[in-house]
C-alpha cells in the first residue's frame, strides 16, 4: 500500500456487484471500486489500497450496513488463507454471479450472438468435493492479524498449509480445511505432529533448507488414499520413521510414496515419484470407465460433479459410430475415452507426454482401441497434413488451458470444416476471445455453464458451435 492510498477512506459505499475475478464491485464518482470479501447489498467504509487510472482498490475496514444475502462463513480460516472467498455468499447466489459472469463475458468482450443460457449446474457437494491437496510446509508461519492484536507469543514458528496469497514465502497453518473429505485433515495433523514431537525441521524457501516441503494428498470417490511426502533432502532414517508412522497409523492409505525435491521450486513434475509401500497408483471410477492415477497426473478435482461436465459434453456432441472425434487438449484422455465408446474413432492430442502415457494406459485398462494419442504442442501437431492422415474431424472437443487456444489453431479448425465443435472452458473470457473468432464459420447453439469449484468465483463452461 503506497503513501498515497493508505489515507484514502471512503464512507458509506454501497456494493452493487461482483466482478469476473471474484471481487465485488462498487462505483464512486464513476470509478469502478473493486472490494474481496464484501458482499452485493451491503454498505462499507473502504480503505483504498491500490491506485489504478481506471479503477481503484480497497479493502473493508467497517461494515456499516451488512447485505441481506450474507451468511456466516463455516471455516475459521475464511479471508486468511485466499481460498473459498465466497464462503459469506450462498450457494445459490454463488450460482447467480457465475451464471451472470458466463454471459457477461461472452456477451462484453466476444459480443457474440447467444441463445438462452442453460441453467448452470450445481456441485452436488459443496464441501469435501477436492481429490487431491497440497499442503506446503514452512519454519515462518504466517501471523494473523488476532494474533498480532492480541500480542499473541509465538511459540511454535512452524507451519503445515497453503501459501497466502501473493506471498510466496508465508504459509498459514491450518486447523481444518473443508474441501477435502477425511482422512484429509487427520493425516495432515498427524504429520505435522509427529514432526513437532520429533524436532524434523520445516523448510525455509527464502534461505533454502529444513527438511519437510510438501504434503500432497489424493483420495477416490471410494475412500482410497495416496499420499506423497515431499522432503527437501534425504535422510533416509528420518524420511523411513515418519513413513512408516504414516503406514502404521492410517489403513486408508493404499499408495504411500516420496519425492525428494532439492529444486528451487515446488514442482515436482520433473522429479521421480519414488513408491514407498502399496501401489503406485489410484484407480478412479466414472460412467463404467476406469481411470489409473499416478502421482503427477492430471485427473478433475470436483470427481463427483466432472460426470456432469462429461455428459454435457456429450449429449452437445452427439456423437454416433460414424463419426471421427478429435479431442484437443486431451490431457489423460478422459473426454475422449468417455466418447469413444459410441465415436468411429477418436483423436487426442495433448503437449504433455507424462499426460499421453496415462491415456494411453487408460485406453488399455478400459479396452477401448478406437482411440489414438499423439503428444506435441498443439499448434505444430494439428496440421492440414495431420488431418489427411488420421481422417475428417466430423466433431472436435476443445478443452484447452486458461489461455485459450492458440490462433493457428483456429484458423486450422476452421479449414478443416467440422460438423460441430464444442469448447469446454476454465476461463469465459478467453473462451468469449475464440468464440469470436470460431463464429466467423460457426454459430453457437448451446451454452451449459458447470460449477466445479464451490466457494470460489471459477466456472467451467461448454459451449456447443454448429456449422453455419
């Protein structure tokens, strides 16, 4: 906060709105006021944190007139740690304000021609609906601002949790976390027990040393657990007493393994995965099909609400034995296994090999061998030639990354003439940004957005485009 701003404070500010980003929107003056945690209807001081030429930023420092649409957020870590921002909203307004965000961005920056948007789809669990967390270990808690009120002495520095947001050096310790069901939290508290009551050091990511850096935990819609413990250095005594402890103690664990990551970043994408007893692998039910999931791969986080999304990407495609599906942005294959069983043929694509490998391996475990896997960046994979080679696309699947896809890829889909594509999207407006683009040959004939993420701004949504 500069010198600037932090005297700034405006009075009696009424929340109108909230933003794609998740933050709520005021306008004072005519200038926009973006504002975390407050809640539409309700009338706040601000501090003025940031100072932009087109908008301003602030923070709540006095609730003068709460909305009528608040509720009291469940967990005690609520506005501290960055996730869940929109505890204090209900759930069915959450929906409202996703659903609104879904036509606001397709409308304001693709001003695309829509029809009627389908009613969003609600999880089916808005808490414990997480299959996987990581946890990040640290020597330097963060200090909450109780704490520091109540000139609180710290005497345990050490931390098992997330990162605060933008600080990637401070870490807040966690009591309980809601978005994963149990064993989650017990296997979470008990290592950070055990390394309290055993003296094993938590890393330091500023000066680079401790010995504990990451817990990362996966679980099945049926109660299996894998758990990886990432060390900054081995110590093989130590890393066996702690794992064994954790075999010992939890039944539910039925893939224990270990990384040692001496890196300077977390990642662990580059590093061996080393299994330290039962199996090295989940197995994920959905739909009849059979998923294996490693340690590094990519699986949907929502499992529960992911058959939702998958169904309406199928009924958008439609798909019948004639036909030759090509799924861009395949990751571990799971859109295209799922529509291969009434496709001709599918075609999947996708940059990261370790991705490839799984699919190729879940088209094995299902039996599906009308499915090919190719592995390269998309824009030089997906040629005219490649194409020719492997046959017409008569529908193509687009889930890509945040970032949208790349324009060449585009311009490729549309020579290459599909009956129907459907696009699947994390991000509305960079989805709004192709559709734009898309609609030059296509016109949009259906829109579903899915909720994935309980709790938090992010939407996913699909998108189904028939040729004109």
């Amino acid at each position: 906060m500069s010198r600037k701003t932090q005297n700034i404070i405006l009075n009696n500010v009424e929340i109108t709105d909230i933003a794609a980003e998740g933050k709520a929107i005021a306008k004072v003056d005519g200038k926009i006021i973006f504002v975390p945690y407050a809640i539409p209807g309700s009338i706040v001081d601000v501090q003025i944190v940031r100072k932009q030429r087109n908008f301003l930023e602030g923070k709540i420092i006095n609730i003068v007139k709460q909305s009528d649409k608040f509720v009291d957020a469940f967990c005690e870590h609520f506005g501290v740690c960055g996730g869940c921002k929109w505890q204090n909203l209900p759930y069915n307004e959450q929906l409202f304000y996703k659903q609104k965000q879904v036509a606001d961005q397709l409308q304001r920056i693709g001003k695309l021609e829509l029809p009627e948007i389908n009613t969003i789809i609600a999880s089916p669990k808005t808490t414990e609906y997480r299959n996987k967390l990581e946890f990040t270990f640290s020597c330097k808690r963060w200090i909450t601002q109780r704490e520091v009120d109540e000139n609180a002495i710290i005497e345990n520095p050490n931390a098992l949790g997330f990162h605060i947001p933008q600080l990637f050096d401070k870490v807040l310790n966690i009591n309980h976390c809601y978005l994963q069901p149990e064993p989650s939290n017990a296997i979470r508290k008990a290592v950070y027990d055990f390394a309290i009551e055993n003296n094993y050091s938590f890393f330091d990511i500023r000066e680079k040393h401790g010995f504990l850096r990451n817990l990362i935990i996966r679980n099945t819609k049926r109660g299996a657990v894998m758990v990886i413990v990432v060390f900054a250095h081995d110590d093989e005594t130590k890393r066996c007493v702690l794992l064994d402890y954790l075999q010992n103690k939890f039944s539910q664990i039925s893939s224990l393994q270990y990384v040692i990551n001496a890196k300077l970043n977390d990642s662990i994408n580059d590093l061996e995965v080393i299994r330290y007893s039962g199996n090295d692998f989940l197995i994920e039910e959905m739909s009849g099909l059979q998923f294996k999931i490693a340690a590094k791969s990519f699986y949907q986080t929502n499992p529960e609400q992911v058959l939702n999304l998958y169904q309406t990407v199928f009924d958008f495609a439609g798909v019948d034995n004639s036909q030759t599906v090509y799924d861009l942005y395949t990751g571990t294959g799971t859109i295209a296994l799922f529509l291969a069983r009434q496709a001709k043929k599918v075609i999947g694509i996708e940059y990261v090999a370790e991705a490839i490998a799984d699919a190729k391996r879940n088209a094995e475990i299902n039996k599906i061998d009308n499915v090919d896997f190719y592995v390269g960046d998309m824009k030089d994979v997906l040629t005219h030639e490649f194409i020719d080679a492997n046959g017409k696309a008569d529908i193509i699947i687009l889930d890509p990354p945040r970032a949208g896809i790349h324009p060449k890829v585009g311009e490729v889909i549309l020579k290459a003439q599909p009956q129907k594509i459907v696009y699947v999207s994390c991000n509305p407006a960079t989805q709004a940004r192709d559709l734009t683009a898309l609609t030059a040959n296509y016109k949009i004939s259906k829109i579903q957005p899915v909720d994935m993420f309980p709790h938090t701004q992010h939407v996913e949504n699909v998108v189904m485009l028939v040729k004109n």
